[in-house]
C-alpha cells in the first residue's frame, strides 16, 4: 500500500490495514507505511495487548517504535480476559483520535476476528443459547428440519438439511430473534459489500517455505532473547492470554516436561498452523490486497 491508496473517501477518514500471517513481517511494513503517510500505528493483534509479553508476542521492537506512534501494545493485564468486542471497544476511540488529529491510523494485525470486528462491526446473529441448544439436540433432526421450513423456508432451502449442527442453528436464530435467520444473514451480508467498498488494506503473502523458515527463525530468536524468562515472571493468567502460542510450551521446559529442542519444535508446529488459519481467513476477505513478500 503506498501514500495513496489510503485514501478512502466517504463519510470520514478511514484506517489503512495491514494484515496477513503470523511472521511475515507486518510491523517492520506497517512502520515503513506509517512514516510514509504520518500515520499512527494501532495494535490488532490479540496477545500483544497483554503487558509483560512483549518478546514471546513479537511485538514491535524498541527500534521499530521510534519516531512512530504505536498504539494499544502492552495495555492488558496477563489475567484480563478480552474479546473482539472488548477489543472493539479499546480501538474506537484510539482511532477516532488519531484521525481528529489529522492523522492516519495504520492498523495492523493477524487477529482475524478482531479485524473484522473493527472494519464491519459485530454480527447481528445472536450468540447461542446452550438452554435451547440442549433443547434442539434432543430432537429428532427431521423434526428440526419441519420445523425450519415452517418457520424460515429461504433458510432452509439453502442450508445442508443433512447436516444436524447447521439447522440447529439456523432453527436457533429463528428462535431467540423471532424473526428468520435467511433476512439477518442476507442484511449482514449485503452490509458487509458495502462496507468492504471503503475499506483499504493489504495482506502479507509469503511463499510456504519462506513463511516456514521466518517462523523458525522467530521461534529461536524469542527463545533466546527473553521469552523464557518472560513466562517464568507470569502469575495467573486469563483463559485468553493462556491461549498464545508459546506460552504452554515455555511451561513445560520450565517444569522439565520437554527439552528446548522439544520446546521450539512444538512452538512451531503451533505456529504453522495458525499461520495456515489466518491465511485462510485473510484470503476470504477480498477487499485486502495480497501483496507478496517473499
């Protein structure tokens, strides 16, 4: 993305995103991006908001953050939860802001929910209700299927009647809104083309085996450079933080489960994986330009 292609039009400024797969080195371009428009960089990365975790996160270094703002990094407590709602709710105003002063927000970030949270806001389907699921699952699945055709049949001559878990929820929507899940999808849908229309942002594309040896590279530099002693300091910790990568594995060489070569192999094979999510994830949303790195 270059010093043009932020510009978006519409009602207000809007941010520039640079998105894509752990690893493929969203900081260092989102730095370059930012200098480049005067821009303000924004987290959305969901386990760099943590304090204390700098090194096992991969946040942006000391280097990297000089003569740029950087934003919303190391801002939770470890035993905090949050969510892409919470999240929201943290990055609005940051960016409303940074644009009430002239400014440009670069997000960037691999938390795909977080992102989609931000650019499109939060789905209108309700969450599900383990009341009325325990309800439905205890029916006969020919009944669930009569009972969606009577109540949303758009719904249900598009979903896979076959498959017990999709009319379950497609029933479930129905249920808790009163009204049919066919209208909430189709109007969240065609909200999200229009949307999509004044957004910009890129998506870091790396070849397979390139993305495979930064990760590695990664992995053995955070060992070295901290991230053990990083764990080591950390009390108790939230359902959510406990779930970024490398925590668990630094645990168990801490606690003398595994050796450090075990260690590093398991961190990225973990990371690998979630690399191949997000690219999916990234790939699903067309409105992000791949640009390839490498």
């Amino acid at each position: 993305m270059n010093s043009k292609q932020h510009e978006t039009g519409g009602a207000g400024p809007q941010p520039c995103y640079v998105c894509g797969p752990t690893a493929s080195g969203k900081s260092a371009h989102a730095v370059r991006l930012a200098r480049d428009i005067g821009g303000e960089i924004v987290n959305a990365d969901a386990f760099q908001l943590y304090r204390g975790l700098d090194v096992l996160t991969a946040a942006p270094t000391h280097d990297e953050r000089c003569g740029v703002p950087h934003h919303l990094f190391g801002v939770i407590d470890p035993s905090s939860r949050i969510d892409a709602g919470g999240y929201l709710r943290l990055a609005r105003p940051v960016i409303d802001a940074i644009h009430a002063r002239g400014r440009t927000a670069v997000v960037v970030g691999g938390s795909g929910l977080y992102l989609k949270f931000l650019t499109h806001g939060p789905s209108p389907l309700p969450a599900g209700d383990p009341a009325l699921r325990t309800e439905l699952d205890a029916r006969p699945l020919d009944e669930l299927v009569a009972r969606l055709r009577a109540l949303d049949p758009d719904e249900a001559a598009r979903t896979d009647l076959h498959n017990r878990r999709y009319v379950a929820r497609a029933l479930e929507i129905c249920l808790l809104t009163g009204g049919r899940a066919s209208a909430l999808r189709d109007g969240w849908a065609s909200r999200t083309r229009e949307v999509a229309a004044s957004l910009r942002g890129v998506w870091l594309r790396r070849t397979r085996e390139d993305l495979h040896a930064r990760i590695a590279a990664r992995t053995a530099r955070m060992l070295d450079d901290g991230a053990i002693d990083e764990v080591a300091a950390l009390g108790d910790v939230s359902a959510t933080c406990e779930k970024a990568i490398g925590l668990r594995q630094i645990r168990a060489l801490l606690d003398g489960s595994i050796d450090r070569a075990t260690c590093a192999e398991r961190i990225n094979a973990a990371t690998r994986q979630y690399a191949k999510r997000q690219e999916t994830w990234f790939r699903r949303e067309t409105w992000l330009e791949p640009l390839d790195c490498g």
